[in-house]
C-alpha cells in the first residue's frame, strides 16, 4: 500500500535510515543494548499489523526490495544454530571469556543469499538448544515490543530462555586449570546472542538500502 497522507515519506525513510546508523556505531563501540533501539527502528520501517503500516510499506518499496540474508537454519541440520552470529573467545588472567558478535557487511555479502521480504522475516535464523526456532521477526519484535526497545513486559517462554537462561545450546570444554564448571555454567546462562544477531540484521538493511538507491532515494539523495 502507499500512504494518502501529506507526509514526506521520503525525508521519514531519511531519519530512519539515520537512527539505524546511529545505534549501529553505538553498539559497535560498546553500547550493545543499542541492538534494542535498532530493533524499535527495524519494526518502524518494516512492520506490518491490521492497525498499523511500515514506512516502506507506505512508501510501496517493501516488497520492490531485495533483501539479503547472511544465514539461516538449515532443517536438515539437528545441532543447534546460531545464524547470524559468531562467537567471539577472549583469552583473560583467569580464563577465557566467550560472546556473540554480529556478522560484518563483507560476511554478509560474501554469504549473503537475495530472499523477497516475506522469507528474510520470516525463515528461521536461530535454532536452539532445545529445537525452537527464532525468526528475525521474532527478534525484532521480542526486543522491541517486550524487552526495553519500546515496551517492558514479560519475554515469551522460549526467548527467555535463549537470552537469559543458556538455551542456545552452545558448549565450551574446559581446560584444566582454567574455569571451574561453576564459572563455566554461569557463562553459558548469560551468553544472549538476540542483541548481536538484531545487530546483523540492522547490517542486512543497511546494505540494503545502501545497494538500491534507484528504488527508495529516486532523487539520488544520501
């Protein structure tokens, strides 16, 4: 649909475009609860429901776009996956240290596949340890509707679980004379990988827009 309004919806898509820059730089330098207010611009340029429309639904480019996806679940694959995510292993004093990173833009174009805006929403991009599966929807929104990003309210059973509770299904070994199972276990329970994979996802966008100009910045504006 395109929007009857007066609105230049153009100059809207133009702030969105700078609060998703914005909050990346602060994530990459550190800020990583900036992933929640990615995730609030992310649902603002995407997010459709009866009550409300997206902006570039509004703007009738949604579905014109290609958008691309670093990774997603394989179903022929039983192990736990982690799509949109690396892990990063840091070596400290008193043992290593483990966190989710989000892909870069060369991984990303380098895996990167084109899907039509239903399948990158919607395709299974995390597979935990306990089989559920999480869409890059289901991300977005978890952060943005229940998490802090625009709303606090009760996080749905299984995204509790992968964020807070160790349900991702990753395993480190031990070595000895490093960290006890104690340090070890609670490690695991605070390892989340929803705020760098709503990192990636932000990434995926970018280049989207950055690689297509022609169909949202007609005019060639920036």
């Amino acid at each position: 649909m395109t929007a009857t309004s007066s609105r230049n919806l153009h100059h809207d898509l133009l702030e969105q475009i700078a609060f998703l820059d914005a909050s990346c730089r602060g994530f990459d330098e550190g800020l990583q609860i900036e992933a929640k207010r990615l995730a609030v611009t992310i649902r603002v340029l995407v997010h459709d429901t009866d009550s409300s429309h997206s902006l570039l639904a509004q703007m009738g480019i949604k579905d014109r776009l290609d958008w691309i996806s670093a990774a997603e679940v394989n179903p022929l694959n039983l192990i736990p996956t982690q799509g949109l995510t690396s892990m990063k292993v840091s070596t400290r004093e008193n043992g290593s240290s483990f966190e989710y990173e989000p892909l870069d833009s060369e991984t990303i174009l380098l895996f990167g596949e084109k899907r039509d805006f239903e399948g990158w929403w919607n395709n299974p991009v995390i597979k935990d340890g306990d089989g559920e599966l999480f869409s890059r929807r289901a991300l977005v929104l978890a952060l943005a509707n229940k998490d802090g990003g625009a709303h606090i309210d009760n996080l749905q059973a299984k995204v509790r679980r992968l964020a807070h509770e160790g349900s991702s299904g990753v395993m480190f070994g031990i070595a000895e004379g490093q960290e006890t199972p104690e340090t070890l276990q609670q490690e695991l329970v605070t390892l989340n990988p929803i705020l760098a994979s709503v990192r990636t996802i932000a990434e995926e966008m970018r280049l989207v827009f950055l690689n297509q100009q022609k169909i949202w910045a007609p005019t060639g504006a920036p």
